[in-house]
C-alpha cells in the first residue's frame, strides 16, 4: 500500500457507542484503524472534527437532527445510544474533511461509523442516524466547491437514503450496485439521475465485475469533478447480513477500476460486518493507491 498522497481520516472516538448484540459493532473501526496503523507511518492519519449542525440541518429535517441529539430510539436497526450523536457528528466532519482532501488531489477515505447511506433527509434507519456523503458533497456544492459530484454506491445494499437526496437534482448521478432482494427493498430500477444495478444473490466476481464496469461508464459519461465513494464491505463472501460471494483479492480489483477512472475521489466506510474488516479495507486502500 503506498503511502503518497493517502490520507486516513479515523479516531479511536469511533468506538464511542456501543449496542450489545448489534452487528455495526466499535471493532469494525477500532480493529480496522490498528490494522492499518501497523501498515502506514503515522503522518497519513488525521483525527476527524465534528460537522457543525448547520451543515446537518442543511440536509435533515428538525426531527431527525433532535431525535439524533436526544439519543432516542428509532427502530431494532437503529436504536439509538449514548454517544451516537457526537459519533454520528465526528463521522459526518470526517466525510467532509475527506470530500476537501479529495479536491486537492489526496486519496481520502473516512473510516467511521456510524454508516449514512440508509438515512434518507427525513428519517435515519438501517444502521445510519446522519447521512454522511450527502451532507459532505451538500455543503461543497452549496459552496461552489464543486460543480457535479457522482457517487458511488458500493455497499451491497442500496443506499435509499443518498438515492433521497439527490433524487432530481442535476449537480448529483447516484450510481449504485447491490443486492436484490434485500433491505431496505429499494433500487430496483433507476429513475432521473439515480442508476440502480440490483444484481442476485450469489452475486460473484463474474457477475460483479461487468456490471461495475457498466456503472463506471455511466460515471464517467456525467463527466463529474468530484467522486464519493460509498464503500462497503458487505459484499464480501463471508459477511452475515447478505449473500454476494466476493473474496478478498476482489477489493483489490475494486480500488484499482476506481483509481482508472482518473476522477478526484474520496471514500466513506459504509456497511461490512466480517472480521476480516481490516483485510479488506487493506486490499480497497492497496488497489485504490497501487
Ligand atoms: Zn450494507
């Protein structure tokens, strides 16, 4: 893995909530960041900082953003808990810090939690309390930062809530490829300006592949300044919550296809729920700056 123009955005801070029994547990950070800690000198590590509740609000709705700060319950996914609010700021803070690096030519990749691309404007769900990708590229078009900005879901479900928010506005392509059926039961078609790739379970390599090669080509006809990446590691042969066969030299193959397309570009940790995590982060970050 190179260590030129990388840079980490992650803090043990991460680990600040914790649900007993629920799959987006602290370790899918805290193992990860130690993982790669013994991997890259330590200058390519940054402590993200908190997003400002205006820039929160910019995207959600009032309810959200209390319900959020109290705490409170919203669903078995989702059920709140102590810390989850300072949390859910530092990772939104830590998407944006790495959309800025990623206009400046650094390969940047966010390794947070809690994941965002489930939270729509108006509720948070699926694991996700804000959404961190809508509110980084929010705040660097409302900026003029950036003209377009394509996303890229890669989580091996569909991301309902990015979907949401760029639905119909002409500043954003969200390009997605995930499993059908599975939660939320959203993306199986495409509509305006969001591009679903919903594809079986068992999805392999085989199968995979060609479809990314398809969404890219999508991507790359938007002719955008600035691509998210939404990056989950779900998709992955051994993970408990869904059924896509990926294997571990495959996130590799996933890096480099992304860096070919030669596009300003930062990633956010999204969903993946095997302990091989930080293998697999390995391989993305080892294709992505190879
Ligand atoms: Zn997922």
């Amino acid at each position: 893995m190179s260590a030129n123009k990388l840079k980490i955005l992650s803090t043990e801070k991460a680990g600040l909530y914790k649900v007993p029994g629920h799959p987006e547990h602290p370790m899918r950070v805290l193992a990860s960041l130690r993982h790669l800690q013994t991997l890259l000198p330590a200058s390519v590590f940054e402590e993200p900082a908190a997003v400002s509740l205006e820039k929160v609000r910019a995207v959600h709705s009032e309810l959200i953003v209390q319900t959020v700060q109290n705490e409170s319950y919203i669903d078995p996914d989702t059920p709140g808990a102590k810390g989850i609010y300072q949390a859910s700021l530092l990772s939104a803070g830590s998407a944006l810090r790495t959309a800025e690096e990623a206009l400046q030519g650094i390969s940047a990749f966010s390794l947070m939690r809690p994941p965002g691309h489930h939270a729509t404007p108006g509720q948070s769900m699926g694991f996700c309390y804000f959404n961190s990708m809508a509110v980084a590229v929010n705040d660097l078009i409302q900026n003029q930062k950036a003209k377009k900005i394509a996303i890229f879901d890669l989580d091996c479900h569909h991301g309902n809530g990015t979907e949401a928010f760029c639905l119909g506005k002409p500043e954003y392509l969200y390009v997605s490829l995930h499993q059908a059926p599975a939660y939320p039961g959203t993306g199986l078609s495409s509509r305006d300006n969001c591009l679903n790739f919903p594809l079986p379970p068992g999805t392999k390599e085989g199968v995979y592949f060609p479809a990314m090669e398809k969404a890219m080509e999508k991507i790359r006809i938007f002719k955008p300044d600035l691509m998210g990446v939404s990056m989950g590691f779900d998709t992955y042969e051994r993970d408990p919550l869904t059924q896509f066969g990926l294997k571990q030299a495959d996130y590799f193959r996933i890096g480099k296809m992304l860096k070919s397309m030669n596009i300003p570009m930062f990633t956010l940790l999204e969903g993946g729920y095997d302990r091989d995590l930080p293998v697999l982060i390995e391989n993305y970050l080892t294709g992505w700056t190879s």
